[in-house]
C-alpha cells in the first residue's frame, strides 16, 4: 500500500486507529476456548467488528509465536482474512526484527511476500545494512525510534558528544537510507512533547504510536504534537480495545471501544482540515 | 544448560565451536529437494556429521520463517531431534528478540517453553525490561553488543560525552541486570581488537562470536583477544560448514570442515590450558 492510499483510507474513514492483535488465549473470553480453532475465531470475530473504524491491523508476533505452529496458522489465517476481506487495511506485522543484510533479506521476504503484510516493524541497533532489506516500494520499515516502555530510557536517550540522543540519531541518519514512502518510525505515546521532538526531525513521515491505553498515553498529546498537516499518526490500541469485555459480547464491546477511539480521531482530524 | 556444564562440553570435546543452521533452499543440494521433508533431512546430516566437534547448534530463525508455516515445523523438529539424540548441545535460537516487556515474556515463552532453546539473542535498543523476562537459571539471553556487519558503524559506534561507545554501554549497563551465568553477548569477529576492548568490560562472560568464514572475521583474532582462562567463546560458523559441498558428499564434507575447525580450536584451547 502506499502512502497515498492510506491518507485516502484515512481521510475517507475519519480515523488514524490501528487495531493491535495480540491475541492471548489467557485474556480472550473463555468459552471460545472450546473452539478448536479459538485465536482465529476471536481474531475474527474482533476484526469485523472492528474494521469500520480502523485503517490498519497490527498483530504482534510474539504472541502467536507463544502458542507454537498452531499460533502461526491462526496468524497466517489472520491476515488472509483482512487481506480477502478487508482489502483496504494496512497489515503491520509488529516483530522488532533487524539482522546482518543477508538475513534481513530474508526476514523481509518472510514478511513481505511468504505472510503478505505490507509493513514490520524494525530495531535499528545494527544500522543500514540490517534495515535496507525492507525498503521496497509499496511496503514499509516501522522503526523503533523512541519506543513506550521504561527501557527506552536506557539507551535511545544517550546524547553523545554534540547532545545529540540516539533516537534522534536514528530519525537523522535512516533518512540517508529511506524515502516518506518506504518507513514510518514507532513513536512511544507515554512520551507527550518528546514526539513534538521528533516531528522536527521528520515532518512529514508517518508515526506509528504505540503505548495509548493500557500503556497510559495520552491520545490527546499525540494528536497534539504528533499530527502533521495530512494526518501523518497511526495510533494503535491493543489491550483496550481486545479486553473490553470478557464474556459473550466482547466483540460487541470491541465495537463500542474502538467507535469511541475513531470519534475522538475524527475530530481531531477536522481540526486540521 | 548451566555456564558450568557447558565449560565441562568445551573442554571435554576441545572445541568452542557453534554450528549456525541457517538452511537456505537454494543453497542445500538440489538433490535433496525431491524429499518432501528436505530441510529437516539435511539438518538432520549436517548434525549428525558435525556434532562430535562442536558444543552448540544455532538456527536463525529468518531462515525458517522465510518458508513458512512449513519451515517453521521443520524447525521444531530440528530442534527436538537435537534435544533427543544429542542433549549435550547447547541451542541458540537467533532471532534478536527484544520488545516491551510483557511482550518479551511472550517471546521469552516461545523461545525457552514452546520451543525449547537454552539461549536467545536479542536487541538491547529497548532497554532493561525488554531484556529482563528471557533471564531465567539455566537459561540464556545473548545480548547484541558489537555486531559483525557494516551497519555495525552506525549506531553501536556513536559516542556519548564520555568517550563511551554505545556498544561499551550496552555491556556495561546490561551488568546491573543479569549475571555471567545467565547473559552472554554478541561481538562480531569481523573486529578483530575490539573483541580485546570488549573483554576488558566483561572479562568472563561467553561472547557469542558470529562473522568467521564468510563474513570474513579471522579465528586467530578471535582467539587471541577473546579467549579468557575458562574459554568464554562460542564460534559461530554458518555457511562455510553446511554449504562446503553441493553434492551427495555434503554432509561428509561439512564434517570435514568443522573437523578442521574443531582442530584449531584444540589447540587454543591447549595454549590456556
């Protein structure tokens, strides 16, 4: 998908809200559990009733990859599921993955053409040649920049000699390496003005804002110092949106949930036209 | 595994020596491929001919997830017949995990329980608790610190206004988390005397060393500026072992490889005693 597609999808939809999948069979209702196909199902289920209000899905590998080879059929299942239904949905596979140049080539490959998402997220510890294997038209490197957790104060907030931060110096340099076209960057949203600092380094490009919800971010600081004149935010909500309600309704809730989230985005959208 | 047992493998069978499984399909002999189960057969060789000279296997996990649902059930199926037949090995799933924290408990969950590795390597960009759920007893995170490709220079490099490396940081600070016995790091052999820079700050945890042979990094270098009095080294040779031969003779020829190597290895062992 490009970049111009998905500021239609998002113009036309009111709403910059990316739907998390991290779908865990200790949080889902417990009577899918019967189910034999019971991820799929809740995925699913989610999914329609959500998919109105979104323009992107963001499963998380890690919990698929927890439930062994049956987890990645479900997910493979997922995303066949958006893509055949919901053509017009940004997939983003959330894998944190980054290796040597010859193994981020196939990493991309198992990403972009083997599962069919049209973007990953990616670390940059090891720098260019770990992240150029996924720049390809029409698909896109998520790069961690300043990321949500309390972590991200070890190291992405070192300053070297010119008081320059890391995350900063990722913004910087990996521009040398991509276009507006082919990467976002993960924006921590627990983080309020530190995205005011990173929007002077990419003006234009697309953030992708983990961390509001269950995290504690504030949707209101995103849109505040995060919008830029297109739009330029894509805000995931996970926890809040799956783990609405737990009993026979939870796809109803979801509804509700992600309805509420959309309906906050849109006015934030008319504000900048 | 504990730190201990795997001295006892390195001295016992006189190698440091770590069999990277990164089975490619257009790389293995094409002979193989009429075998519906061909990755798992020639995994299956390449162990069977190099396990007497090395002390660790290590699957990288892009190259199955390239091949799908498929490669992943060959990967599986790798790694219990190693636990099966040749418990002494030490497994290492590289993947360079890293994310916020419950999502790292996933993943750690993955790794040690679903899937049964002794190790995992992973990205420090996301700080401590990204890190913290793979430290368990008897099991391993392998840190990236320094690695061996080109994009090493770009941000492992940089400087803070100390003189510190951020590599030199990520060793250092990742101490106050974990211990020798559950952490080891990666320091690409492509760096010859940075592997002695890296020693001085963790003078007797193991570095996992990748990037000797095709990347180019040099076993004497590594030797020299990385052994400490226990070892302390895992080497890690991929390519140059599995694909040594492209005929019916691989695996006779990836047994004469790592016999050579194992060799070497005797006697650096030999000259520490």
């Amino acid at each position: 998908m490009t970049g111009q597609q998905l500021y239609e999808n998002i113009r036309r939809k009111k709403t910059f809200l990316c739907v998390g999948l991290d779908t865990n069979t200790e949080k889902i209702p417990q009577h899918l559990l019967q189910d034999e196909d019971a991820v799929f199902t809740f995925n699913r289920a989610i999914i329609d009733s959500t998919q109105q209000f979104c323009v992107a899905y963001k499963p998380n590998l890690a919990f698929y990859e927890y439930m062994g080879t049956k987890g990645q059929a479900a997910l493979a299942k997922t995303v066949a599921y958006i893509r055949t239904n919901y053509p017009d949905q940004f997939i983003i596979a959330d894998a944190k993955r980054g290796d040597i140049g010859n193994t981020s080539a196939m990493y991309a490959g198992a990403i972009f053409d083997t599962a069919g998402y049209d973007a990953v997220t990616i670390a940059p510890y090891m720098g260019e040649d770990s992240v150029k294997p996924f720049l390809r038209a029409g698909k896109w490197a998520i790069l961690l920049a300043l990321t949500s957790n309390s972590g991200s104060q070890d190291f992405q907030m070192t300053e070297d000699a010119a008081g320059e931060r890391l995350f900063e110096k990722v913004l910087r340099i990996s521009q040398q390496w991509a276009t507006e076209d082919n990467m976002m960057y993960v924006a921590g949203a627990t983080k309020g003005k530190l995205i005011a600092d990173i929007r002077k380094i990419v003006p234009n490009h697309f953030l992708l804002i983990p961390g509001v919800g269950a995290q504690g971010g504030s949707l209101e600081e995103t849109a505040e110092y995060g919008l830029n004149s297109r739009c330029g935010l894509l805000v995931n909500s996970s926890r809040q949106i799956l783990y609405a309600d737990s009993s026979q309704y939870f796809a109803e809730a979801a509804k509700t949930e992600a309805a509420r989230v959309q309906n906050k985005m849109s006015q934030y959208l008319k504000q900048i036209g």
